[in-house]
C-alpha cells in the first residue's frame, strides 16, 4: 500500500501543508476513487484546518500535534457557532466526522477521534449567555489597545476597537472597505457593514447599518491609519487573510488575554450589551438588568435592532450575546 512507510514525518508524510495533507490521505484511503466522498470529507477538512490557524485554534500545521484535547476544543468551538446561529447542528456533525475520516486516513489507525460526534454536540451548554463579556470596561479596552501599540501591533488594535464600536466580526474586521466606511460615516452618519460578511451576504441586498457616533468614526481613524499602504482594509495587497491571522492575528491574542479578554468575539458581544443598554436605558440581562420585566415590547425592538446590526436574521441568538429575557 501507498501508505506503508510514510508515517514518520510532518503530517505523517503527507507534506509541509496541513491542509495538503488530508486530502492526500482520502485520496489514498479510497484508493483514487470515491470522488464526491474523498470531495466532500477534503472541504470539512479544511473548515477545521481554517479553525486551527483561527484565533480561536491551536496554531497547528502538523497532524502529529492534532490529539483528542484539540479534538474536543474544536467540538466545543462548533457547539458555540451552533448557539450563535452560525452553523446546523447537522453541518457541525458531519464536519466531526470528516475530521475523524482525515485523521485516521492521515495517522492509520483511530486513536485520536471523537467517540461520538452527535453526542459531543448534543451535550450543548446554554446558548443563553449567562457570563457578562469581557471588553465592557472602556478603560480595560484602552490598555489592551496601548499594548498592542507598544508590541506595533496597529492592525490587530484596529480590530479590537473596530469590533467593540460597531460589532462587527473578525473577518468583517479585517476585509472592511475602509475607505467606503469613512465616506459614510461623514456623509451619512452611519456605515453598512457589509465586506468579510457570514456566507458571502450582500450589503445591498441585506443592509446592515450602524451608528457612525465619535467612537466608531475613531475606530475607522485607527483602521485607516493602520492599514498597509495601497490597501482599502487591514490586509497588505499581497498578502492573504489566512496569513494574516496567522503571522499576526494569533500572536497577538496573548496580549489580549494577558489584559482580561477573551476573545475578539467578547467585544462584539460588549458591543450587543452597550447597545441594549442605549436603546432600552436598562442594563442588558446578563449585567443584572430586567427590561423585560418592564416593557417586554421595549426588550423585543432592542434585540430585533441589535439582532440586525450583528448581521443576524434571528431574534433568539441575541440571548447568546446579552442574555435571556428575565
């Protein structure tokens, strides 16, 4: 067999790329055939290879440091893109499955898998956050932002300000069209998030505005003055998004615990909290606030408007940001 011998080596000997290397695997495992299956395991496989370079990944380009902890990190990844509306709980399923496919057709045998992907998935916390986000804190934002600064960090600290001004995502962050973004912002008083957006959405068809108040409009000075010379976002012309996350974005994130934050995601969920806080003039429920209680049809706009500038179409995911309704 094509495999005998080839275990020793970055990937088990399947190459430098890690995702190279899985569907060389499949392509050996079924023997050059199978197209559609070998096709559709090889896309699952480089979903989780994205999630690896992610911030919220390992790093890993290597399948030999792939074990079940990196396993169960991911599954708990995709728990929390279910709860956030992001992902089918069936994708999520077959998504683990594929990267147990990969995994054996890369090592030759099953050691490191998910027993059961349905039942990691199904154990799902509560997609009702019930923790108050970090990045609340503007003075705690400052300081991370000053350190990214001391570290000449300015990109990833124009993401950090971009998502907690305006929530927008990571990647909406990082492919925003900056020079666009400011036109509207002083000509309109708000911006369409539209660039880097979940599953290709178009702005025109589905606007998604949000205020350009003093800080947004200092967020974008930031991003602008950031951004790499003949570039309309945060990413130099030639490079490219996965590098960029992982050279820089990656590294970065230690900073950003070392101050108290979790995530790029916290901020945006910081962001949902002082909007609720704006359009209610109650404290979001997972800082102890109880509109609901009050006036649920108040609660009911603000987290219709809230859901809207997220760049979400459903109400109920908004309780993974601000909490439930109490």
């Amino acid at each position: 067999m094509a495999l005998i011998g080839r275990r020793e080596g970055r990937n088990f000997g399947y190459g430098r790329q890690l995702s190279y290397a899985g569907p060389q695997a499949l392509k050996d495992l079924f023997a050059g055939g199978h197209f559609a299956t070998v096709k559709a395991h090889s896309d699952r496989w480089q979903a989780f290879v994205r999630w690896c370079r992610s911030e919220d990944g390992p790093g890993y380009n290597d399948a030999r440091q792939i074990d079940r902890h990196t396993l169960h990190d991911y599954a708990a990844y995709l728990r929390q893109q279910i709860q956030q509306g992001e992902l089918g709980i069936a994708t999520a399923q077959n998504r683990l499955s594929s990267v147990n496919r990969t995994l054996a057709a890369l090592r030759g045998d099953q050691d490191v898998r998910i027993a059961s992907p349905s039942q990691a998935l199904g154990q799902q916390r509560s997609s009702v956050r019930t923790r108050a986000p970090d990045g609340q804190d503007h003075q705690q934002v400052r300081r991370v932002l000053e350190a990214l600064g001391e570290q000449q960090h300015e990109r990833v600290a124009a993401i950090v300000l971009l998502a907690r001004t305006t929530g927008m995502r990571l990647r909406e962050a990082i492919l925003a069209d900056l020079p666009r973004l400011h036109r509207e912002a002083e000509h309109l008083g708000r911006i369409n998030i539209q660039d880097g957006t979940k599953g290709g959405r178009s702005g025109a068809s589905a606007p998604r505005w949000v205020v350009a108040n003093e800080a947004v409009k200092a967020a974008l000075q930031l991003a602008r003055q950031a951004s790499p010379p003949h570039s309309r976002n945060l990413l130099a012309r030639d490079e490219s998004y996965a590098a960029f996350l992982q050279q820089t974005v990656l590294p970065a994130r230690e900073t950003l615990h070392e101050h108290g934050l979790k995530g790029f995601h916290e901020l945006r969920a910081a962001y949902a909290c002082e909007r609720y806080e704006q359009l209610t003039g109650h404290a979001a429920p997972v800082n102890g606030g109880h509109c609901y209680r009050i006036d649920r049809d108040l609660d009911q706009q603000a987290r219709q408007q809230i859901s809207l500038e997220l760049g979400h179409n459903r109400i109920d995911v908004v309780s993974a940001y601000i909490g439930g309704r109490a």
